[in-house]
C-alpha cells in the first residue's frame, strides 16, 4: 500500500500567509470575541491541533512563527489558559469526535475558559492518591470532594476533573477524567490569595455535583493515563519560550479589540495573563541595566548572557526533540526543570540590576515593579505542573532506571491503602 506524505510548509510560506490574513482580517473596531472567532474559523487560534480539531497539525517551529507573527505584527494574540494549553489538546488525543465537536471549537474560540482539578489537599505530588470520588446513578455521576489550587476555576466555566470511581482498583487504576460543569449547584469556588496579591487559584468545594457519563473523556478507569497527556503538554508549555502576543483567557469578552490591545501592552509582567511565570526577559533586563548605568558591568554583563545561554539551550532541546521525536520521553520533564531554573535565575539577575529599587513595589519602584512581581511569583514554577523534585524523581526512575521509591505493591486496592 502506498501511503501519500504531505510535506509540512515552510516557515516563510507559512509567515507569508499569516501577513496576508492579518492585513485582510485585523481590524481594531471588532470585539474580542470576533477576532477570537475568525481566527479560530481560520486555524490560526492553535495550529498545533490536529486537522480534525480545528487546528493545522503544525510542529512547534511552525507555531512558534506563528506566534511570533502575531506578537510583530502588534495583534491580540488567541485565547491562551488553560483550556488551549491542556484541555483542548487532552481532548483531542482522548476523546470521542462527539467530544472534540462539543468542547474543542469554543476553546479555540475563546467563547469558554477551563480549570483543572487535579490537586487536593492531601493529593499535589502523590496525585493518584486522590480522593474525591464519582458514583454512578444511570447516565450520570455524582461527584463529592475537594480540590486546590485551581488556576483560574473563579472564571472557569468547565473543569478537566480527575476522581475516583473504583476504590477496589490499585490506585492509578481507579481514577477516570471527567469534563465537568463548574457552573451548577454543589461546586462552591473560594479565592486563594497569594504573596503576590493577587488571587489567582481556588480552592472548589464539590457536595453532590453532577456530571454527565458522556462526558467522561478516555474512558472509565482511565482518568490516569489521560491526566498525564494532560501533565506532559503543561511541562513542555511550561517550559516552552518564544515571542508570544499578548492575549487573555477564554471567558465571554466584549468591548472594542483596540482599546484592548492598548491595555494590553501596558501590561508587561503579573496578573492573570501576565509573563511573570516565564520571568525577567532579556531584552527586559537589557533595558533595565542600561537605565540604571549598569550595562558595562562585567557581573551584570556575564549574569545575563549565563541566563541567555541557558534560555536558548532549553529552546534548541524543545526543537531537537521536536524535530527528532522524543529520545528519552523526558523532555517535558527537562523543559520544566529549565523554566523554574529561568525563573528564578531571571529574578536573581533582575535585583542584581535593579538593586535597592527591589525592595519598592508597584508605583513606589522607580523601575516599572516588574521585578518585584517576579521575585514574588518566582516560587511557584517549581511547585505548578508537578514539583522540582517530582520532575527529578520522574527523569531519575524512566530515564535512568533508578529504582523506585519505597512503597506498597502497585496492585494493592486503593481502599487497602494508608491514607492521609
Ligand atoms: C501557582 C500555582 C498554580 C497551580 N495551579 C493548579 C491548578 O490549576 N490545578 C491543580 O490541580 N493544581 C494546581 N497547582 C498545584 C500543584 O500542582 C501542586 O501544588 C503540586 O503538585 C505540589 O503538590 P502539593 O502542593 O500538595 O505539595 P506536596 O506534594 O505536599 O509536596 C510538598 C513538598 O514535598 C516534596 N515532595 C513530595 N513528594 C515527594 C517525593 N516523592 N520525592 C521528593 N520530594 C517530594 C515536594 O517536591 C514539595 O517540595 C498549582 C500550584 C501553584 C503553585
């Protein structure tokens, strides 16, 4: 049988044409929600999809231009969150067409935004120890339980869930991933306020909420394996860079797309949507030592060529295992371990420049607060996705065979477990 190979375009080709669209398309007078759509009805909002789910099967070079066409050219970016970043992709790679049809275009198009209930207050780094539970009743199920930490879940109109449906199972066996409505009677969402001020995560308190069995996504039993297609995109998003618009989450948005950009590109670091969890960028920091008359000192020089080595090596990894398909099934893991490491090195080069100025916030810093937001928000890349160490743990059993940590015999039910 011969089998037809479709040669994947060129990054020029593909610019090209983003030029071309963009300067029929693009019109500051339109809402946000029409841009979202038309980019969306033309497969610009996530080329990463596949076909069948509204994207163009595009590998991360031909996104990155992509976005990087976007950010040039000065556009509101797609909607970007979660429900882009994870639960489109998780869904497209487990769901039923039926599904893909439901929830899929409405990310796309930024018409509803997505949370992720994964971690409970005795489940973060042991996640398959978690204990919200779904029973059956006919064709729905009744959810009870607690979860934190839910990025975004105040604005979230669906939620990816994972609960426990089969306590006689071995832990990872007995979990199934549900889509599941944050907007009904027994989900109760309460902000969390962080060091940072804002008040980004929840924790959501479910009593007896409901949820369809058509929407279980990858079947019963197999909420493990699904979760983790889920954790794998968010690591290597995590640890992805590249120039990226400015955009925000999915969520009903009216209100004229130019006042919006404008607003936008005030915003440089923090808030929802801000870069802060991607940290200091070069160019930023460029800025800020010429300023401050620091650009000609060699420690600060060296600081931020070190970051800038170690920003491109983490993106040539991504690329090469892009390019090559994965060699050790660790990338993501590698990706994310690199984030954090920037993160926190960006924040480090950041004060060395800005000095005393760091300890001045919001409009008493005489330089912009952008450091200060990142040196508060700089822990959490090394918690979010998965911990360092989890990271660590991950790369030291699959990659090098390391033994596994001590522990109870895989196929003991989870009911015959200690728990928390
Ligand atoms: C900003 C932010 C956003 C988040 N958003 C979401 C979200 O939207 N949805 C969601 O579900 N969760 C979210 N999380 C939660 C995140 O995934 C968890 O915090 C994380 O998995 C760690 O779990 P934990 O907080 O329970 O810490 P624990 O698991 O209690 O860990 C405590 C410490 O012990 C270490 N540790 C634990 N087990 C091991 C081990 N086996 N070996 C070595 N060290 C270990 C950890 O590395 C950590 O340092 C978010 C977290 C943050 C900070």
């Amino acid at each position: 049988m011969s089998t037809t190979v479709v040669e994947a375009p060129t990054v020029e080709a593909v610019t090209t044409e983003l030029t071309s669209w963009l300067e029929e398309n693009w019109n500051p007078d339109m809402t946000l929600a029409e841009w979202w759509g038309r980019l969306a009805a033309d497969r610009w909002a996530h080329p990463a999809m596949p076909e069948e789910a509204g994207g163009r099967g595009y590998g991360r070079s031909l996104c990155a231009a992509i976005s990087a066409g976007l950010a040039e050219a000065g556009v509101v970016g797609p909607p970007i969150g979660l429900g882009p970043m994870l639960a489109a992709p998780t869904i497209a790679a487990h769901g039923t067409p039926e599904q893909v049809q439901q929830f899929v275009p409405e990310i796309l198009d930024g018409s509803t935004a997505w949370c992720q209930l994964f971690s409970e207050p005795n489940a973060g780094s042991d996640l398959a120890g978690l204990q919200t539970k779904a029973v059956r009743d006919g064709d729905e199920w009744t959810i009870t339980g607690q979860k934190v930490w839910t990025s975004g879940g105040h604005l979230a109109k669906w939620g990816m869930l994972i609960a426990r449906t089969d306590l006689d199972a071995p832990k990872h066996q007995g979990i199934t991933y549900f889509a599941f409505d944050m907007e009904q009677d027994g989900v109760e969402v309460r902000p969390l306020r962080e060091m940072t001020g804002d008040a980004l995560f929840n924790e959501v308190f479910i009593d007896g909420a409901k949820v369809l069995d058509a929407n279980v996504i990858g079947g019963l039993g197999n909420g493990w394996r699904v979760a983790n297609t889920t954790l794998m995109i968010e690591r290597a998003n995590l640890g992805g860079g590249g120039k990226q618009p400015v955009s925000l989450s999915g969520g009903p948005r009216t209100g004229r797309l130019g006042d919006t950009v404008g607003k936008l590109a005030k915003r440089t670091v923090g808030g929802p949507d801000g870069e802060a969890g991607r940290g200091m960028s070069i160019n930023r920091l460029i800025e800020l030592a010429c300023d401050a008359g620091r650009s000609a000192d060699p420690v600060v020089r060296q600081e931020i060529v070190k970051l800038h080595i170690l920003g491109e090596v983490n993106r040539w990894n991504l690329l090469r295992a892009k390019a090559g398909g994965s060699r050790t099934g660790a990338e993501g893991n590698l990706a994310k371990l690199a984030m954090s490491e920037l993160v926190r090195r960006s924040r480090d080069v950041g004060n060395l420049v800005i000095g005393a100025d760091g300890m001045l916030a919001g409009s008493a810093s005489a330089t912009g607060g952008g450091v200060q937001e990142v040196t508060l928000f700089s822990p959490a890349p090394a918690i979010y996705g998965g911990t360092d160490q989890v990271q660590r743990n991950i790369v030291g059993e699959r990659v090098l065979g390391l033994p596994k940590e001590p522990g109870p015999a895989k196929e003991t039910p989870f009911k015959d477990l200690p728990q928390n």
